[in-house]
C-alpha cells in the first residue's frame, strides 16, 4: 500500500487532553473530548489494519477535509484502487445497536443518527469534485465499525456497513483484485491532497483557558495524577506505582506548555511555576539548558 497521506492527531484533541488534566472542562468540551478522542483511536486502529492486510499497490489517503462550493466535508480514509475510489466512515460504537434505517436505536433507548446518512452526504459530495475534475472512477463508500464490541441487530444485505469481522477480509479482497495503477489514479491522489484545507470553517473553537487557571504541577507520564513522590533522579506515581526519570517527567511538561502556551516565553522561572515548583530553579535551568536552545532578549534568559 502506498500512504499518500498519514493521519495526524488533531491538535484540538492534544490541546483538550492537556488540559483536562490540569482544570475541569466545560461540560461541552469534556463531551467532545470524549468524543474526539474515541474517533481518533478508531481512525488509528482502522489504519493498522490496513497496512497489515493491504500487499498490493493501493493508494491511501487518510483525513482529508475537503470544501465543495461553501460546503465543508471531512473523509476518514480514501483508498484508490485500478479501478475505483473507496471512501471510507469509521466508526468506534461500542456495544448493540438496532438498525431502524433512519437511525440506529442504542442498547440504553438513545437514538443516533444512521451513519449512512453522513456517507452518502460525504459520497455525493466528493463525486461532485471528481465530477468537476471530469474524474469518472467509481465510488464505493462504506462505514467501517471498528470496535470489536460493535453488533448491529436488523442491519441488511445492502447495507454498505463493514463489521469488524470482516475488515481484513474487505481489505485482503481489495488487495487481491486490485491491478496496477495507472498514472491518471496518481494524478487524482494528488489532486485531492492538494485540495485539502488545513482547516474547515465549522471545527470547533478552542476552549478559553489561562496560565493562572491551570493546575501547576508534574504529572505522571503513564496515568496523569499529580501526586508524585519527587526525588532528585525521579518521580514515584501514588496512584499507579509508574517511575518515572525526572528529566522525562519535567521536559514533557516543558513541552505541554509550548502546546498550550506557543505565545509565551519558556523561561526557568515559568517553568519552575508551571512544574508546581517540584523541581529547583538550578536544576530547571540545568535541565532546559541540556534540551533547547538559549536565547537572551531584555537582560532575560528563554528558550525554545
Ligand atoms: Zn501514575
């Protein structure tokens, strides 16, 4: 398989995991957390999947938003084979689910809309561009449930749903069938890329947040407590038993704060605060001056 483009980690979804640990989220926030980050794992688990059952050449697209007119859409994976274009929803539901066309009915009584409405929107959308670009390639459009968990009761012959059983057999059929790609496939592969936007117009803002507001402190590496038993080479997590080099603990913490704070100086001083003052100010200015480069404006020493 050939990955034209790999997916990235939202940088929403770092921002918001940084800081529920350090101040409570709005309710909001918490939610498209949660939500976020369970999209995403599925995302990577569909990914490694399919390196490990694709063995021909296949084009691979990951996370492509696109813009039709003023119309956003975002589309999990694009596969290009010989002879058509797969599109690809995934899906991390956990647990029963009833199909009732229109939407599926959970376990707990919830309705939720049916992903094949989101597939077709982003299928007739995308055949739009093509269209455009006088592309006639097939689509075939697909939602892949990822989770192992997942059963959909009611769910039809018809349906363009993948389960996960039958992932790495929809992908080594693929692979098999598959012949060899003309350059015209390439041209469309980079067409789409190059039409990618860095961002849609819709994404969700990030949340306000402050320095002061945040809790200060080090953080576990492996579970996220702050309570720590700090020594001079390491730190001991109460909550799992993970220990930690001090060095590790401090420098992941340096660069959760250039994520959060890219507008602020990274200086001894600060970090010293941000770090909950666990770590001396010598040793915080030993440990930066090892790992970034110095830069001096206005008598004041920072680093980056
Ligand atoms: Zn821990």
């Amino acid at each position: 398989m050939e990955l034209l483009k790999a997916r990235e980690r939202p940088e929403l979804l770092t921002v918001l995991e940084l800081l529920n640990k350090r101040m409570t989220l709005p309710y909001l926030e918490k939610q498209h957390l949660t939500i976020m980050s369970k999209g995403f794992d599925g995302e990577v688990l569909l990914d490694s999947l399919m390196e490990r059952s694709i063995s021909t050449t296949i084009i691979v697209i990951n996370d492509l938003s696109l813009i039709l007119g003023s119309t956003p859409f975002q589309i999990d994976s694009i596969l290009l084979t010989s002879d058509a274009l797969y599109l690809y929803e995934v899906k991390n539901y956990q647990g029963n689910f009833t199909n009732q066309n229109s939407h599926f009915l959970t376990a707990s009584g919830q309705d939720i809309d049916n992903p094949v409405n989101q597939l077709n929107r982003t299928a007739m959308l995308l055949s739009k561009v093509l269209k455009k670009w006088n592309v006639n390639l097939p689509i075939k459009s697909f939602v892949v449930f990822i989770h192992p968990s997942f059963i959909l009761y009611e769910a039809k012959n018809s349906d363009p749903f993948i389960f996960p059983s039958q992932i790495e057999y929809h992908f080594t059929t693929m692979s098999r069938q598959s012949g060899t790609l003309t350059d015209r496939i390439y041209s469309i592969a980079q067409e789409l890329i190059k039409e990618c936007q860095q961002e849609l117009p819709y994404q969700r803002q990030f949340p306000s947040y402050s320095f002061e507001e945040l809790k200060k402190g080090l953080l576990c590496s492996r579970c996220g407590s702050f309570d720590l038993v700090v020594t001079t080479k390491k730190g001991d997590c109460r909550a799992c038993g993970t220990s930690t080099p001090i060095n590790e603990l401090f420098l992941s913490q340096v660069e959760a704060f250039k994520i959060l704070f890219s507008d602020k100086l990274i200086t001894s001083k600060k970090m010293y605060e941000w770090c909950g003052e666990m770590l001396t100010k010598r040793r915080i200015a030993a440990l930066l001056n090892a790992t970034y480069e110095k830069t001096s404006y206005a008598k004041s020493t920072h680093y980056r």
